[in-house]
C-alpha cells in the first residue's frame, strides 16, 4: 500500500483552503473567475515537476496552432501562445532558484551577449516609438518567445540528447501537418488557387506553410544520416512528403531558400559560408544604392492596370517574369515606401510594428496596385528593411552581426569538431538559418510562432553545442562539463 507523506498531506491541504477560500470569495463578489487560480497554481506545478515535458508539448504544438481573433484588435495563436507564456515563467523562475546551467560559459558566450545588445536595442526604439502602445505590446510578447525559445532550450540542451529528442518530437508534428494539408490539397486537384484553404487553420497562407517546411527538411536529412536501416526507409517517405508539399505549395521564395541551403551546405565545407554571407549582404547593399541613385528605381515601375494575380500557377510565374505579378508588384510599392521612411527616422525608427500606421504617406503612386490598399495590414515583406524602418539602423546592423556571428561558430563548430553529432548540429543550423535568412528577405516572418521559433532554437542549439564541444576538447576544470 502507497502511503501518503506529512508534506503531501501539507500540499494536498493547503490547495484545498485555497479552492475553499476563493470560493467564498467568487460567491460573495460574483467574480467567477477567481476559480480558475488554483487550478493555474496546478498547473504551474505541474510544469515544473514535468518541465522538460512542457517544452516538448510546446515544440510539439508549433505546427499545430492556428490564430484566433478573440476581438478585431486582439489576437493570438492557440495553444502554443499559452504554452510559451507558461513555458517561460517556469524556466525563469527555474534559472533564478538553481543558476547552475547559466554559468559564466553560457551568459558570456559572444552569441548571447550580442542578441542581448539588439534586445536592449529594442527596448530603446520602444521608448521613442510612434506608436508606443503597440510597440509595448511586441516587447512583452517577444519576452515569452526568448523565454520559452531561448532561455528554456539553453537549460535543457547542456544534454546533446535533449537537441535531438527536441528536433524529432517538431518535426514528427509537421509531418503530421503535412500529410493532413497534402491529403486536403489532394482532395482538389493540387491547384495553386487552393493551397491557402488547405493549410488553414495551421497556417496563414502557403507562405507560411512552405517556409516552415524548407526550414525543417535540413533536420530530416540529418535523422536519415543517423538512423538505423529500418528507420532510414520512414524517414526517406517523411522526407518525399516535405519534399512533395513544397513542391505543391507553389511558394517561390520556399524554393529559393530549399536551393541556398544546398549552397550554404557547400561553403560550409569549403570555410565560405561566413564570406559568402557577407558578400551577399553588400550585394543586396549595391543594388539598393545603384536604384536609389538618380532615382533609377522609377524606370522600373509597372502599369497599375496590369498587375493581375493569377489563380493558375504558370501564369503566376509568366506574370512574376514580366514584373506583372500583384504580390511582386506590391512588394517593390511597400519597399520603396520603407526606403524612404528611413531619412525620417534613421536611428531609432518609427517603432516596433509600427510600420503600417506610418509607411502610406512614403508610397509612391506609379508603384501602387489593385491590393494597396492592404486591409490586412501586413508589413514591407523584408524583415531586414522591417527592422530598420522599426528599429532604425543600429537594429538592423545588431540582427546583420548576430547572424553573421552565427554563421561564424556553425563553421568553427564544423571545423574544429571531431565530434559527428556537433557537426551535425553545425550544419543543420548553418542551412536552417540560411533559409530562414533568405525567406525573410521575401517576408517578414522572424517574429512569428512558425519560423521564429526555429531562428531562436537555432541559436540555442549553436550555443550549447560549441559551449559542449569545448567542454569535451578542453579537460580543464574551469570548463563546465555537460551531464
């Protein structure tokens, strides 16, 4: 027979006053929902008795989720939103009652201090904000994602074993998705003009969808590397089905990005993966100022009455090689609207997502199209010219080092490490983050649950590997060892 402790019999009674107490309350003032504390007080505890479980839920959930409008001006997604929140408060007040995995060699780690330099960044473009009430609301919600995405992988990921449970447990759930949309898809003939209904609820549009897939078909190529021959023939189909979905998700950018990480892949073998990202960064910066000079980018401009958005896919792609197609079109009208807001607010920007509320009277009306009106209010589609039209200069130039820094240790780790699970992990970040990079130069998708997320646990695995790889190259006894 199970007996019962003294301090279960303490718990058990303490939360049964408590229930009791709140009841006569909720009864006496009519607020109900003071019910609800100590069923979130359970559940807090049930979190942290069961926290590594949490965060797998969390991570498990991401495909998942889907937004919800409680009100036309508040949103969220469900469930994974809830999760983050909950996953974060338990791993803070973890990391504060038992610091030992935030010691010296991961706080001081070059990688955190510098995310921590743009985090301080954007607090400050909060402060000077246009619209401050907005930019507030983006500050508390990026908390919980760094929490639950960065702070909680950092704990848990001192244990290798961690980053690979965590990396089969995601991409198990998409692939889930995946046959769930592609069976949907299939049901109406694959056409491009039905793809957004059949990923919906799990995602916005194809976008969305695609990009989260060409992040994740890395981490699938990787598991075939290491499973045994049975599993190798799973994992093979899960990699035909990502590899069919995005076909079928008719996502150009997807495509392009699925193609950069091959070469990504290549120049980190080579040692040219930090200077290949560097040269493509001044690239895009020459081609912006070549446009910008004499104001050249106007001879580019299209006829208003001609852009048309194609509901078969081959005209799409005709339409996108004349400079005919809406979104294109549409993309270059918001771009040089994002240009040119910079003269105003160079340093601090106009604010976190404030873009929309300011950039109209920047627009240019020969670059104006049939969708300018943009009714649901979504941004420039270039998270780089986002963050300094937001967060002016210095934030981009923070993000730009980060990632370069990131791209550095991916090819340091690879290099240096005899270790095949840390040049795995190496490589797999070095191609994920090359396609978030090349995504996001098309969209604006590093601050939302489905692509954020795996930016943020791309830099917690980098972290934790080369903390780990020198912990096992370096014997000495002011190196923390990794349980």
């Amino acid at each position: 027979m199970n007996h019962i402790t003294i301090g279960q019999q303490g718990r058990f009674a303490f939360l049964t006053g408590l229930f009791m107490v709140l009841l006569a309350a909720a009864l006496l003032t009519g607020e109900y929902l003071l019910l609800i504390l100590p069923f979130a007080g359970l559940l807090f505890y049930a979190g942290w008795a069961w926290r590594e479980y949490l965060f797998y839920l969390l991570l498990f959930s991401l495909p998942f989720s889907f937004e919800f409008n409680f009100t036309p001006s508040f949103g969220t997604d469900i469930p994974d939103e809830f999760l983050m929140i909950v996953t974060s408060i338990i791993f803070v007040c973890y990391g504060f009652m038992h610091p030992q995995p935030f010691t010296r060699k991961f706080l001081q780690h070059p990688l955190v201090l510098v995310f921590a330099a743009g985090l301080c960044w954007t607090t400050v473009t909060v402060v000077f904000s246009t619209e401050p009430l907005l930019s507030a609301k983006f500050l508390i919600a990026r908390s919980w994602y760094i929490g639950a995405f960065l702070l909680a992988p950092l704990i848990l990921f001192r244990e290798p074993e961690r980053i690979r449970r965590s990396a089969i447990i995601l991409t198990t759930a998409l692939v889930i998705v995946t046959v769930i949309a592609l069976v949907r898809h299939g049901l109406n003939g694959f056409t491009f003009a039905t793809i957004n209904g059949s990923v919906n609820p799990f995602f916005r549009n194809h976008v969305n969808y695609s990009a989260m897939l060409a992040v994740i078909l890395p981490v699938l190529i990787a598991f075939y590397q290491f499973a045994s021959a049975k599993m190798k023939k799973w994992i093979m189909v899960a990699v035909l089905l990502v590899i069919l979905a995005l076909i079928f998700s008719y996502a150009r950018g997807a495509w392009l990005a699925v193609i950069a990480g091959v070469i990504a892949f290549y120049a980190l073998k080579r040692k040219w993966l930090f200077t290949l990202y560097l040269f493509a960064l001044l690239l895009v910066t020459g081609a912006v100022c070549w446009l910008r000079e004499d104001d050249r980018y106007l001879q580019f401009a299209h006829d208003y009455k001609s852009t048309i958005f194609h509901e078969d896919f081959g005209q799409h792609l005709l339409a996108t090689y004349r400079g005919k197609d809406v979104s294109t079109a549409e993309r270059f009208y918001r771009w040089i609207a994002g240009v040119r807001m910079l003269k105003d607010k160079p340093m601090t920007g106009f604010g976190p997502t404030s873009f929309y509320e300011n950039y109209k009277p920047y627009t240019i009306r020969v670059f104006r199209t049939w969708v300018s009106r943009n009714p649901e209010h979504s941004t420039v589609h270039n998270y780089f010219l986002l963050l300094a039209i937001e967060q002016g200069i210095p934030g981009l130039i923070f993000f730009i080092i980060l990632t370069a820094a990131m791209f550095a240790y991916a090819q340091r780790i690879w290099h240096r490490n005899a270790d095949r699970f840390c040049r795995v992990v190496a490589a797999v970040t070095a191609v994920m983050l090359t396609e978030i990079i090349v995504v996001n130069f098309l969209s604006d998708m590093i601050e939302t649950d489905k692509v954020g997320s795996l930016f943020l646990l791309c830099l917690a695995a980098l972290i934790a590997t080369d903390v780990h790889s020198r912990a096992v190259s370096d014997p000495s006894p002011d190196v923390e060892r990794v349980p």
